[in-house]
C-alpha cells in the first residue's frame, strides 16, 4: 500500500493505492490517518482512485476515523470511489455519512464553500 499527501486550501489530500484489507494494509491505512489526525489541522480528502479492494476492516476505520475527526470539527472526505466501493459504502448506508464527490476538484470546491458559510 503506497499513501502520499497533498496540501491545497484547507485539505490535506491522501493518494491511497493498493488494497485496504485486514492486517497490515489497515493498519498502514490507520497510521496514515492517526498522523494526519494528529499533526495537521486541515480537513482531509482520501482519493479512492487507485484503492482496488477495501474489505469491512478498511470500512471499520475510514467509520472510525470519521469519529476522530469529526469530534475536532474536521471533516473527512472520499473522493472517486470505484463503482464496487461505491455500492459497498450504499450497502452500508455510510454514502449518506460521507461526504463523496466524484473529482478532487469537486471535492475541494463544494467544501470550501461550506466552510465560508458556516463561519
């Protein structure tokens, strides 16, 4: 699994590759999230792009990271999740507890204009 980080605006921007899978994979997944969680105070957009699998662990922790940040008043945002993932999350009803848009773009567009109205 190969996580790298952008900043733009007030995003801090995760490029997820690879799988999302119990054991080592979640918990790279996890640290990665643990550290934006800790050391920035940007919101956070996870690209899907290139996320092939993500299996209920994986789901487990993106819920759980919603949580964490959440209670810092941060948001959390999915970005271009495949057609499988996508179904997964509707299954799931978290499509209507994440906020997902299909571009980075989109993503950064629709969230900074929240921002400015709820401030």
């Amino acid at each position: 699994m190969i996580v790298e980080k952008k900043h733009a605006e007030n995003f801090t921007i995760l490029y997820v590759e690879g799988l999302i899978k119990l054991g080592e994979s979640a918990e790279f997944f996890s640290a990665a999230l643990e550290n934006v969680l800790k050391n920035e105070s940007a919101n956070v957009i996870i690209d899907f792009t290139k996320i092939d699998y993500i299996d209920s662990t994986g789901i487990g922790e993106l819920v759980g990271y919603l949580g964490k940040f959440s209670s810092q008043n941060r948001k959390l945002i999915l970005v271009n999740p495949s057609e499988r993932i996508l179904k997964l999350l509707k299954l799931a009803k978290l499509d209507s507890v994440f906020r997902i848009y299909n571009t980075e773009e989109e993503a950064v567009s629709a969230e900074s204009g929240n921002a400015a109205k709820s401030a």
